[in-house]
C-alpha cells in the first residue's frame, strides 16, 4: 500500500527551510531579506490546502472542495497585493452555493455499502465503507460493521464524533481524515492496533489508544490535519 505522506513532509519540510536560510542570510548581511514581507502572502496555506484535498480525493465533492479552497487563498492573495479588493462578506453567498453542489454531487455518489452524512447529524449505521462530511456543524455516527472497511471523515469549521467500538476489522481498514479548522474525534476498540499515516500542519494528529500486541487488526489513519485536529482513543 502506497503512502504519499513522506513526500509530503519532505515539500512542507523543504519549504521552512528554505524560509530558514533566507532570513539566516539576512542576518549575515549577505543580502536583504524581510521575513515580514511573507505574511501578505499567507493566503498561499489556503491554496496548498485546496490543491492536497484535490489531489488525494476519490470524489467529485471533495474536489469541488478543494477547488473552493483554492479560489478563495487565490483572491485573497490578489487582494493583499492590492490586484483588487476582495472581501468575504461579499461572496459568501458563492461560497454556500459551493458548499450546496457539493452536498449533492456527495448524495449522487452514494451507493448502498456507502453513507453520506452532512452537518449537524447523529447515524448509527453497519455501512462497510464511512463518508462523513462536517462543514461548520457538527456530527455523530456510530458504526457497528462486522467488516468495517473505512472510508473518509471530513471536518471543516465543524466537528465530527465517529464511534467504532462496535465495529469489527477482518484484517485492515483504512480511514482517511481531513480536518480544517474543525476537530475529529474516533473511538476504536481496545483491540484494534493503529498506525497513524497522517499529516499535520498547524495542527495535530494524536493517537491516545493504549497500545496493543499485534492482533492482525489494523486501522490506518491516513489524510491531513491542517489548522485542526484529529484524535483516535480506546
């Protein structure tokens, strides 16, 4: 199994480095370098989270998400640098319309080993494979599959409770998160073993089950934790 978290740790690595050297040369006087001038480009973190959650989505929600990520850091950046004004207070209505589309072409590609839960929802269901999308609510789903497959968890400005002691691995599952200024919180049972392949940025993937021996059990978290948080327990 493919894990593309490694190389990109070496990307966002490379990049503070490169910032490092900079402002080291700076202080040496071996040139003019104000690292100050980098915050008018902040909005860069929006874009880079749009592009990661293009490129590891498996549907055409979750692209249409990252796109709307990508749009909003690229106006943004345009207007720090004075391109022309933009304001969200102005388009946050395009904004919910995204946020619509998404919501439907998520429905349309549900099929029946497959639930899609939005905002504030609380779903106890034995669905094989888990999509769970939280953006600026709340959900709590309960899964008791005797085959548990994974799946993915979205959290963006919302949060997500997704309880697994019931469930059951036959062997691995593999559970992709994403979590964007919002939290995830998963609960295993005790004999589940977790390997935790996820990435955080501004954030924090932590993992508080008590380690096991290895029972042939395996849940891989996999994703992206970026200005939020993921938490797996037993």
């Amino acid at each position: 199994m493919s894990d593309s978290q490694p190389g990109r740790r070496v990307i966002f690595g490379s990049l503070i480095i490169v910032v490092g050297v900079l402002a080291l040369f700076d202080k040496l006087n071996i040139f003019n370098f104000n690292v100050f001038s980098l915050f008018q480009f902040w909005p860069t973190i929006i874009v880079v989270i749009g592009i990661l959650k293009m490129t590891e989505s498996k549907n055409r929600s979750n692209v249409l998400i990252g796109l709307c990520f990508v749009a909003v850091g690229v106006a943004m950046m345009i207007n720090n640098l004075g391109i022309f004004h933009f304001s969200l207070r102005d388009w946050w209505p395009v904004i919910l319309i995204a946020v619509g589309i998404s919501v439907v072409l998520k429905d349309r590609s549900t099929n029946n080993s497959t639930g899609t839960y939005f905002s504030g929802d609380e779903n106890t269901n034995s669905n094989v494979n888990l999509d769970i999308t939280a953006i600026m609510a709340g959900n709590k789903t309960v899964n008791s599959s005797q085959d548990f497959k994974g799946g993915d968890v979205i959290a963006i400005m919302g949060g997500v409770d997704l309880d697994l002691r019931a469930a059951v691995i036959q062997t691995e599952a593999v559970l992709n998160v994403w979590a964007t200024w919002g939290g995830i919180e998963i609960k295993v049972p005790k004999e589940w073993e977790v390997v935790n392949r996820g990435m955080a940025i501004l954030g924090g993937i932590e993992d508080k089950t008590i380690p096991v021996p290895a029972s042939g059990k395996r849940l891989i978290i996999t994703g992206n934790a970026i200005m939020g948080g993921v938490v797996i327990k037993n």
